[in-house]
C-alpha cells in the first residue's frame, strides 16, 4: 500500500527547474547544511546514527556506522559513488540530473561530520546531463558559500571535486573506484587490507557513500534522525527509491517508505508499477538489481525490507526491481545479465574473467538452439567455481563482488525455469520467440 | 598484540596448515608459512621478489575466520596466531580445480609448438592441481601472435594468463612501466604503450619469469626443448656485478641464459646484455686458430709456431730492452685463474711488472682494492649512500637495480654526476659538478674544505651535508660506491674524492663500481703495476711469494696509461694485449693508436677478431664465456664459480694454458696443470683469498660466491643459506634433466664440508694488504678556458665492444653519436636540435648532431664512449687522459 511517508529525496523533482540553485534555496535548500554547521560533528554524525540510514548503493551497510569505523588521521576523503551502472538502474542517475544540489549539500554534511575537507563526486562519465548539472550545481554552491573556504561563514571548508568516470561499471565498486580517481586502472582492491575507512583514496581514510544515500542527508538534519527511522520498520527505515523496470504497465521511479510497502503494491498498484504490461502475468522478479537472485510471484507479498529480502534468499541491492512476465524468456534473461557481467568484468581475477564469458557462451548456446542437457549441470558447475555452493549470501573465490554476482541469475533461472531450458534444448530454438519485446527470445 | 616467541627468542605465530602445527614468522605470508612446512600450493600470479596481488586465485585455501571457514588467497594472506589453513579440503580443492579450468579455457593448449612446453608451471600445475579435463567445448580466444611488443620481447596473447608478473616486474623492479595490462575482462592483454615499444635494459626479465609460453625472446624461440638442454650454473661475466646465472646449451651452442635469485648479488634479475651477450660466443668472429702476421697479411699456424713466435719476440725484447721492455694490458674478462697465471708468467717469467688490467678507464689499482669494501647489501641497508660514479644502470645495471630498491626502501642516496642518470629519480640530492671538480666537491660534501666546487647548486650542497652530518662521527653506515664518472676525467682525481671522503669518515666503506667484468679479480691477481696476487703490494709480498714464483721484479712498473706513454716513446718495444683493444678501450684514443704504431711486436690474447688483433703480429685464440672453468672476482669482492658449457672454437685455449706454454718456452714452468690446481695456489699464496678453493666453493652453501678476504669467521653468509630454485617463480631451470656443475659438484661434496675448511688453511701470514693513500699533489683541473665546454664521456649499456657487436641480439641497440648540452649552449651556438656541430678539443674533432640534456651544467658537453667501432674515431679521440679534464669547442657546421 501507499503510506503517507514524506517524499526524502525526490521532493522537488516535480518541478521543471527543480537542478537550479533558486529552486533549492526556494524549497529549503542548504538550510540542513547551517544547521549542521551549528552542530558539533559527532552530533551530525549521531543524528545519521540514529536514523538508521542504511547505504544506498546495494550493500546496505549503516552510513554511521561506515563513518564510526573511519582509522583517526590528519586527511580524510569522501567520495561520493555516483557510478551507476546496472542494466536497470537508473535512481542515481536521476537525482544526479535532477537534484543536484541535494547531493552538494549532503557531501557537505557528511564531510563536515566525517572531518573531511575534500570530496569527490564520481559521477558515470555517460552521464552527460548529470555532469553539466553536477558541475554547475558546484559552480553555483561556491558562489553561493555552500562550497570552498569557511562555509557560510563557519571554520569549515569543503571543496568537491566532480570526476567522471572512463565508462567501467567496475568502478562503481567502491575500491576500484579509488583506484579509478587516482588515475589508475579500475581494479578493485583487495580487502582486508584495503577497507576505504582504513587505506582508502590515495592511502588515506576515506568514506565511500552512494549518492542517493548521501543525498536523504539534508531531510535528516532538517528533520532529525528520529524523524527518518520512525518511517519503515525495523532496520529497514526512511524511504527508498525504487527503479522499476521490465514487463511492468508503469516502469519508472518510485519513492517508498520502506518495510511497509510490499512488491505487490510497488508492481500491481495503480499509482505505482500498474500491473504487468498488457495484461500479463507474472512470471518473476529480480527484487535488487540484476546481481540479485530472482523472486517467485510467491514472494509478492514480502516487504521492501532489507532484511526480509534477504531471508528470502534475495536482497533489496540497488533498489531495481525488473519484472518477467509469462513471456518473457528466463535463458534470454539469464544470458543478457551474465553477457553485462562479463563484459564489464575488470579481467583482474581468473574466476570472473574467464567464467563469466564461458557460462555466457553456454547460455547463448542455449538461446540460441544449441543447447545440450549436459550443459545444465555444467552451468551449475561453473557457477559453483565463481560462488561455492551458489548460496545466497555468495561465497566468494575473487577479490571483489562481481563475480559471486554473475551466478545470481543464471541459478535463479536455473532453479526456477529449468523445464524452460530443457524445452530451449529439446526443441532446439526458443520457445518465446516472436513476442514483441526486448525480454522475448530468439536468435 | 604481544608477540609469541620460541626458544630462540625469535617472535613467531602458530597456526595449523591441514591439521599439523606449523610455526611461522609473524608478517610472513601464508603461502610461503606452507611451503616451509612441506605443502605447496598452487600459484601464478605470486613471485617471491614481486609484491602478492591475488589476481591469479590459484592458490584459494580455506582459513579460518570470523564467519567460519573462507577461501582466501594464500599469497595475499599473512600469518595469525590460532590460523586453520585447508589447503586440501574438498572446497578448497574445487576452488583450484576451478581456476586451473578456467585458466586453461581460453589457453591454446599448443605445448607441443610452445617454447615453455616442457617448463611450464601452467602445464606442471594442471597436472598437479588441475581437474584432468576441461569441460570446455566452447571457442577459444583468437589474437594474431605473436607480437612484437619491444625488440626483444615476443608477445603471444592467446597463452597469457593475465596473471601479470610482467607488467609488475617493469613497474615494481625496474621502475619503468612500459608495459602494462590494457582492456579489460578476457579481453584483457599486456600491452606497450602506443607507439612507444618495450624497450628496457631488463625486458629479458620479464620473459624468463612468465608462468606460461605467453612471452619469447626471438633469440630462444624455437631454438630448443626442455629435454634438449644441458646447463651449468655459472656467473655471468657481462659486468661486474658478478649475477648467477645458468648457462643452458644444446647440441654443443648455448642457447639460453636465465637469472638465478642469488640473494646478495641479483635476486633472480639479470640485465639484457648479460642475457643474451652469451651470443658472441658462437659468433663469425671468434679466433679460432692461432696466426702469425708473414708479410701483410695473417695466416694460421700451429700453437707451435705461434707460440714460438710469441717467445721469440718477447725474448728479443727482453735483450734489447731488459724486462721493462716488455708491457701486459688487459685481462681483466679474464678468470681469476687466467689473470693468475698471466701474473706469474709476467712477473716472475718474463720478469715485467709494467702490467695492467686496466687501460687507464677505471681507478688506480691501489684505491680499488684498498679502500674499506662494501657488499652490495650493505650498500642497500645503509644509511647514506654517496655515488662517485657514472649512470649505473648504463654500467652496472643490477647493481641500479639494488640500489633503486634500497632508496624506494628508504636509503638516502647522495649523487654525484655532472649529468642526471636513471638513480637521479631516487637519489635525496643531486650534485651536478664541473667534471675535473670531482675531489673538491667530495671535499666540500665532507667538510673538509671551504673552497667550493665550481658548478655546484649551493643549496643542494648544504643539504646533502646536513644528510652526511647525520651520520656518526665515524661514518658508520656510509656506504660510497665509486667508480669513473667520466672517461675525460681522470681516474685519480675520482680515487682522490674518495680518499677525501674515507679521511673524513674513516668507517665508511667502498662498493667499488668499475665496469668491465672481472676486473676486480684481475687486479686481485697482480694485474697491475706494483701488486702481487691477493691484494698486497710488491714490496709487502715480495718475501712470502718469491719463495714460490722465484724472483720478482724489483720495483713497480708502469700502468695502462704509462705502458702506451712508454710504447709511444720506445721505452716499451712489445706488448701483449690480454683480450683488450686499446684503440676501443683507451679513454686516449690517439695515445693508443700511436703506441700501437710504434710497438715493434704485439701478441694479442683473444677470443674475437678486433681492431688491435688486426694490428698484432701474433694472435693467440683462448676460450671465453660458457667455454673456461674457474672464478670470477665481482665489485665487491665476490668470488664466485665459473663453469664451462661449451668447448672452446677451433682449437682455442684457455687463456691460463697459453701463459703455461709461453713459460715454458723460457725455460720455467708455472707449475699447474689445471684449473683446479691453480685455485688452490690462489688460495695458498694469494693473501686476501686465502681458503677461497674449489672445495669452499663447490660447497652448496658457498653457491653465491664468498667475499674475500674470508672474514675471521670462516664465510658470513649471514644466517643466510642460498634460495632453492623455484620452478615456479624461474621456470626452466629445475626442468633440465642434466643439472650440470657445479649444482652437482656442490652434493658431491662431503657433508660439512664448509666446516672442514677452516682446519686446512694455511696459517695467517703477516702479509698486511694494500690501504689507499692518494700520491700527493693530483694536478687538479684548471678553470675552463674561455669559451670552452668541459667534457664528459659516459659510458652506454649497449656500446659498440665486441660483446655486443657480436651478439645478434644486442648489436642493433648501440645508439647513434651525438653531443649533449644544456639547450643553453644551442642558443649560444644558434643551432637547432639535431643539426651538426664540430666538437673540437686540442687532440682531434669530430662531426656530431647535437642533442639536448636539460640535466648538464651550462659549460658542459657529454659524449658516449664507444658507438663507433675502433678503427673509427669516436669519443676518445678528443680526450688527452694525461690532463684531469678536457675542453672542447662546438661550433656550428
């Protein structure tokens, strides 16, 4: 159902010109950020603590706790992680064309409560938009004294540095990012020892935040922690936003207090995903983005819940839920997601570089009609190599998260569909072929 | 956290590693913790002298940890108290079995055409760790190959398995990442930048430590298989340095050189010259039969003949002229044994002790070996490191190497050199200085005088003092490598800079730093003027030796410089020139030529065809490299094993046996038969290698060679006993069936043997050995004249000698002639970069393009010595080496 939960970060998107500095200051802009600097920082940083924010990004850790674990040290970095790159994920995206100010003005609270005085924006360097916006938006802050030295007059002083990034998903894993900024190649790093809060941008203790969860910061502030942690339940507070996408009647962005709001309101309410596109049923549903493992219409009626997501063997992730309806092929989709994960893999480990193109091939196989029955117990295999025991949460045998990612969809379908595969090899062609959309099959 | 200690008081951790206790040093790196503890594991991407990254995942173990059991790499993994290790779990065996079958997915498979079939740690793992079989039906990865990526490195993308050992070699040892890994996912290749090729003094190195057939050298590609090869473990005689290397051959050729991690010297690493310089032993060019100039032209003889003609010259000499007529340059590539025998032959036989391993291109003989030695670990673990020394990569580049290292790792390097070399990057100052200004700037460094050196930044000059004053009084910690910054500066003037800085700081040691490869060992021997073997002088040894070699001369002789003076002024009617061509070799190229002009005979000792051996009446071939037993003295005093592979050409000889012969047509005998046996002389009679015999170094303890003199304490290796060869980290090595000697002679020996030695030596004799003290009043250099550049002639790593004339490999490399300056002087002189000049000095002049170096003082001029060959004038044919400096004039053509 649709609560009455306040709109956090996209309450000024309705407006045409909601990018601009004057909308900000007219919708109550960078007031947060005085506030803030009247605070003390541990008590910005509390106030963070006790709403509970968990990170935005996919992870879901705490933000106050990822500020609390930062080693003591004369420079602190942040960076804020505006890499969005998933099939399916566009909320970042937004926000960063839309409110980008929001996203100044929450860096400057973090940074202000973290001791940072210089941030980072990594921002998608396919973001043309959002990267015109971002750096005018900066451009705007310092003439406006939100940005530079003293900041509106405290003893604080921030400077943000917009970075677009060369265009590897990779870099939107927060170490590789690192490297990424310090002009290197976008290899993550390996952890331990290389947590950010500890050896992080050029060495030093460094917060890595998700835009979206940098940009709930001035509601927060404005609002107070309790404010934010009374909507939703549990673990799971405040309000998230979701990116709704595949056979849905209304695919598009939704902000939704978490927790109380289910996957049946956000795809079969009328205000929100509408029901499946022309009449259709549902067949699954990736809930967290496309590393997740697939739901069953028998998980409808969970939560958008952090933790209820993830007892059903999923995760909230991203925030993107992609719909399959009956005609939408899972091979189709299982290959389309492992052919994103092995392009975008950085080659550094052996596992993902080499297994994400081989499960790749045997799904197109499949695909494509040239299928065997073997190939279904192999699928598992190589999975099992990238991600022992294909369990959720992965296990992993690469240093960063990508490659316990690639087996998500390609077991989900597997253990969901695999009369499906089997039909794909009986018949030698798929069986979807024809229907008139991107999620169908065929050659 | 409180370290655990064991009984000896060393901190170690335990942990258990498949359910035994093993105990390990903290910090140490779980791979390494098993590997002690008899379990290996798998692995690519880790080499023992690279930093771990993880990348390859092969070695996936299970450890205990917070959330239970996890696979975690094992070389990205440093030991902790209470650690559970799995190495050979079921988890832990798939995760292994899995990478292998994913590495070998997109891997050609083409062992059978693939130059590492058969040495492959990618092969010899999929059969150790490996699933059996792939599963893999799909098609493989598909690149044009191979591909040139520099001139010396072949790149085959399809076997590479991205693990990266290559691309970290550049960046991490030799600090020049021209390559790197390019495009991403399986896509993902080690590529050069564009336009630019990989083309690195070390490049060699990178092929010799590739885990699979991913990178060839075009000198071994298809030229042998594993189980075709024969090999010694042997030193390599390019430089000084003294690296380990294995020689492997086939069919009677050597085929293929590959580093050996020799702890104190290379670390595994060799440079390319040493690599592939072995390739002049097979080339056209060898002398491969005696020959005896009759009318204009050379025709060959018996050993008879020659031999005779040899005696017979030498004898007429002698009659005319007594012994001083009679002069010795060179030997100093020959072995210890070699330069030994000469020695005596010269000193005792033939009566002359105008004899010179140096032809005046290094440093006068009493500072090399008198001066307090360094090791090159103490020159890495020092505090302070001052180098009088040209560009060492150019030089003595493993020594560069070392020392890169040891100021990444925190030495505070004082460089002192007109121009910038590769260690300027890492030096904590540089002094740029007037060349002639050598000794006043190392005066100035240490306080000991007010006058300042000309051309040198103030500010730099008073940091680099606060630095020495950091030091204790003594200078312990002080390590001066020292060798000959330039060829237009004089040799003394740079043993006087260092004199000034041991008066100054009298623990301070000496890593001397001349080039040529046994030098050191050959002055060692009595190749010099005034000294006997085992660094004594001739009047210290006189008494002890003679003896044994029976008379001696009755004063010293002359040196390098003054033999060619005295030739020139028919003081000196015969010379015998030990592998050396003084019209290359000489900084003095006109005192050169004119000496051997007007020598009436010359007998030249050689194992190629050379300017000087075309200007002989005699030419005795002798083996070389790969072909001669015996030692090898490197910079710092390391003796180490020599071993033949190959037979020497034609009839060839050794070198020693030749001495032997001559000898014997004088009536006297040398009295040995074999190498061997002159080792041991050496080690009776030779007072700083006393104890340093076949049996010592034939030890397996004593493979890294032993410095000499053998300390109180029979041989310090510091605790350290030498690496084993690791196949993985240098493949090739362990797959070669024959092993050879001296890996073998070193089993053979009886257990304890390194014990035994010390019983068996002779007792100390009271034989002091030579200290340095500089002769008084070194002219020093004048100011410049007006309008003048003062010169300085560097040396190159790939100059135009016969080593890598004659090495296919190599001989492409030497670079083009030109002259160097500040772009001040080419405002002056109105020219562009590139356009010719005249450099003219008081001796000759030459045409040269000019070229910018924004590191020279104004006022300075720098050529490098030798691109052209020795009929031809290059460098030395402007330098007058009588004077401490030279001047040239440029002017505009």
């Amino acid at each position: 159902m649709l609560t009455s939960a306040p709109r956090i970060v996209t309450s000024r998107l309705d407006h045409e010109d909601s990018y601009t500095l004057e909308r900000y200051l007219a919708t109550g802009g960078y007031k947060a950020l005085h506030k803030a600097l009247r605070m003390k920082p541990e008590a910005v940083a509390a106030e963070v603590n006790r709403a509970n924010l968990l990170g935005r990004g996919g992870a879901g850790f705490p933000a106050g706790r990822k500020w609390s674990m930062l080693r003591a040290a004369e420079t602190t970095y942040l960076v804020v992680n505006g890499d969005e790159s998933e099939p399916a994920t566009f909320k970042d995206h937004l926000l960063i064309e839309r409110d980008p100010h929001q996203i100044i003005e929450g860096a400057a609270i973090a940074a202000y409560a973290v001791g940072a005085r210089l941030a980072f924006i990594f921002c998608r360097g396919e973001f043309a938009l959002g990267l015109e916006r971002l750096t005018a938006a900066c451009n705007e802050a310092y003439e406006h004294g939100a940005l530079g030295g003293r900041i509106f007059g405290s003893t604080f002083s921030l400077d943000i540095v917009v970075h677009p990034g060369a265009g590897a998903y990779i870099c939107g894993e927060e170490t590789a990012l690192l490297e990424s900024l310090e002009g290197k190649r976008g290899f993550p790093r390996i952890k331990p020892p290389n947590f950010p809060a500890a050896i992080g941008l050029y060495g030093e203790p460094t917060v890595v935040n998700n835009v979206e969860t940098i940009s709930a910061l001035p509601w927060i502030i404005q609002n107070g922690g309790d404010a934010f942690a009374a909507l939703g339940a549990g673990t799971s507070t405040g309000t998230r936003l979701f990116a709704l996408s595949g056979r849905v009647a209304r695919p598009g962005w939704y902000e939704l207090e978490m927790s109380k709001t289910t996957f049946r309101d956000l795809i079969f309410d009328p205000a929100l995903g509408g029901g499946i596109a022309d009449g259709g049923e549902l067949k699954a549903f990736i809930p967290g983005g496309v590393s997740a493992p697939w739901l069953g219409p028998d998980s409808l009626e969970i939560g958008l819940d952090q933790e209820a997501v993830g007892r059903a063997g999923s995760m909230l992730g991203s925030g993107s839920v992609v719909v399959l309806d009956q005609t939408s092929c899972a091979v189709r989709a299982a290959w389309r997601i492992t052919r994103f994960f092995w392009r975008e893999s950085c080659g550094q480990c052996t596992p993902c570089r080499e297994g994400g193109h081989w499960l790749e091939k045997i799904l197109r196989r499949i695909e494509e009609g040239d299928g065997r029955f073997s190939d279904l117990d192999l699928l598992m295999d190589v999975c099992d190599n990238l991600a022992p025991g294909v369990s959720w949460p992965p296990e992993q045998t690469t240093i960063c998260v990508l490659g316990s990612s690639i087996p998500s969809s390609v077991a989900s379908a597997l253990r969901m569909f695999r009369e499906e595969f089997a039909t794909h090899i009986r018949t030698e062609e798929c069986p979807f072929a024809g229907a008139p959309h991107e999620m169908a099959g065929g050659r | 956290m409180s370290a655990v200690r064991n009984r000896a008081g060393d901190a170690v951790v335990h942990l258990t590693i498949d359910g035994t206790a093993v105990e390990a040093t903290p910090g140490e790196l779980l791979i390494d913790a098993a590997e002690r503890a008899g379990v290996f594991l798998p692995r690519f991407c880790y080499h023992p002298r690279l930093d771990p990254v993880g990348m390859c995942r092969m070695c996936l173990v299970e450890v205990s940890g917070p959330r239970g059991f996890t696979l975690q790499p094992a070389c990205m993994l440093s030991v902790a108290e209470g650690l559970e290790v799995r190495t050979a779990s079921d988890k832990a065996r798939k995760a292994q079995q899995g990478v292998l079958e994913f590495l070998l997915i997109n891997h050609p498979l083409d062992c059978p055409v693939c130059d590492k079939g058969g040495e492959c740690p990618l092969q010899d793992q999929a059969f150790s760790h490996g699933p059996g079989e792939s599963r893999f039906t799909e098609e493989k990865r598909h690149w044009a190959k191979p591909i040139e990526i520099g001139p010396r490195v072949l790149l085959d993308r399809e076997r590479c398995i991205q693990c990266g050992r290559c691309t970290r070699f550049a960046a991490e040892v030799a600090g020049e990442a021209m390559i790197d890994l390019a495009f991403r996912s399986d896509g993902i290749e080690v590529a050069p930048f564009p336009g630019k090729p990989f083309d690195s003094y070390f490049s060699g190195n990178t092929i010799q430590i590739c885990p699979v057939g991913a990178l060839t050298s075009p000198a071994y590609r298809f030229k042998s298989r594993p189980w075709d090869l024969e090999q010694v473990e042997t030193t390599c005689t390019t430089c000084a340095v003294g690296c380990r290397v294995v020689a492997q051959s086939s069919a009677g050729r050597l085929v293929r050189y590959l580093g050996v991690d020799s702890d104190p010297v290379n670390q595994s690493w060799l440079c390319d010259k040493g690599r592939y310089g072995f390739e002049a032993v097979h080339s056209a060019h060898r002398l491969t039969t005696p020959t005896v100039e009759k009318g204009e032209v050379h025709q060959p003889v018996t050993w008879h003949e020659a031999l005779d003609a040899a005696a017979a010259a030498l004898r007429d000499a002698r009659e005319r002229g007594g012994p001083d007529a009679v002069g010795i340059l060179g030997g100093a590539r020959l072995s210890n044994e070699d330069a030994y025998a000469w020695a005596k032959l010269a000193k005792s036989v033939l009566g002359t002790d105008s004899v010179d391993a140096q032809l005046d291109d290094g440093l006068p003989a009493a500072a090399v070996l008198g001066l307090p030695h360094a090791t090159i670990d103490q020159a890495a673990a020092a505090s302070v490191v001052v180098t009088l020394t040209g560009d060492l990569r150019e030089e003595l580049p493993v020594l560069f190497l070392r020392l890169r290292r040891a100021a990444l790792d925190g030495v505070r390097i004082v460089e002192c050199s007109t121009a910038a070399t590769a260690l300027t990057p890492y030096a904590a100052h540089r002094l740029a200085y007037l060349p002639g200004e050598i000794a006043r700037l190392a005066g100035a460094l240490v306080g000991a005088t007010r006058a300042h050196p000309t051309g040198v930044d103030d500010e730099a000059l008073a940091a680099a003092r606060t630095l020495m004053h950091s030091l204790d009084g003594g200078g312990e910690g002080l390590v001066v490598v020292v060798g000959r910054p330039s060829l237009a500066e004089s040799g003394e003037t740079v043993a006087e800079a260092a004199h000034a800085i041991w008066r100054a700081y009298p623990n301070a040691r000496f890593l001397p730093a001349l080039r040529r490869a046994n030098v050191h060992g050959a002055l060692d021997m009595g190749l010099a003027p005034g000294l006997l073997p085992g660094r004594v002088t001739l009047e210290a040894g006189r008494d002890a030796l003679s003896a044994a070699w029976g008379e001696l001369p009755a004063k010293p002789g002359r040196d390098g410089r003054a033999i060619l003076q005295a030739t020139v002024d028919n003081e000196i009617s015969t010379l015998i020139l030990l592998g050396c061509d003084p019209l290359g070799d000489c900084p003095d190229r006109e005192l050169a030529r004119a000496a051997i002009e007007q020598a009436r005979f010359v007998i030249f000792v050689g194992t190629h065809h050379t300017g000087a051996s075309a200007l002989s009446q005699v030419v005795l071939p002798v083996a070389g490299d790969g072909e001669r037993g015996g030692t090898t003295t490197n910079c710092e005093g390391r003796v180490s094993r020599l071993a033949a592979k190959v037979l020497p050409p034609g009839i060839a000889w050794p070198a020693w046996t030749v001495a032997g012969e001559l000898a014997k047509r004088f009536g006297a005998s040398l009295g040995f038969e074999g190498v061997d046996q002159i080792s041991s002389e050496i080690a009776r009679l030779a007072p700083a290698y006393r104890g340093v015999d076949t049996a010592l170094l034939g030890h397996p303890e004593h493979r890294d060679g032993v410095v000499v003199p053998l300390a109180a304490v029979p041989v310090d290796i510091g605790g350290r006993r030498p690496r084993p060869i690791d196949p993985i980290a240098t493949p090739g090595i362990l797959s070669v069936e024959d092993q050879g000697s001296p890996l073998e002679l070193g089993a053979a020996q009886p257990a304890g043997a390194a014990g035994d030695v010390a019983p068996g030596w002779p007792p100390a004799t009271a034989v002091p050995l030579v200290t340095f003290s500089p002769p008084d009043g070194a002219a020093p250099a004048d100011e410049p004249a007006a309008g003048a550049y003062r010169l300085v002639v560097r040396r190159t790593l790939y100059e135009r000698g016969t080593l890598v004339a004659e090495s296919p490999s190599l001989a492409q490399l030497v670079p083009e002639p030109a002259v160097f300056v500040h772009p001040a002087a080419l405002k002056e002189l109105r020219v562009a970069p590139g356009s010719t000049v005249t450099v003219r000095s008081a001796r000759d002049s030459l045409q040269l393009p000019i070229a910018l170096d924004d590191s020279l003082p104004a006022g300075v001029a720098l050529l490098v010595a030798n691109l052209v060959p020795s009929e031809g004038r290059g460098a030395s044919a402007l330098v007058d080496a009588s004077r401490p400096a030279t001047d040239v004039w440029l002017e505009k053509v």
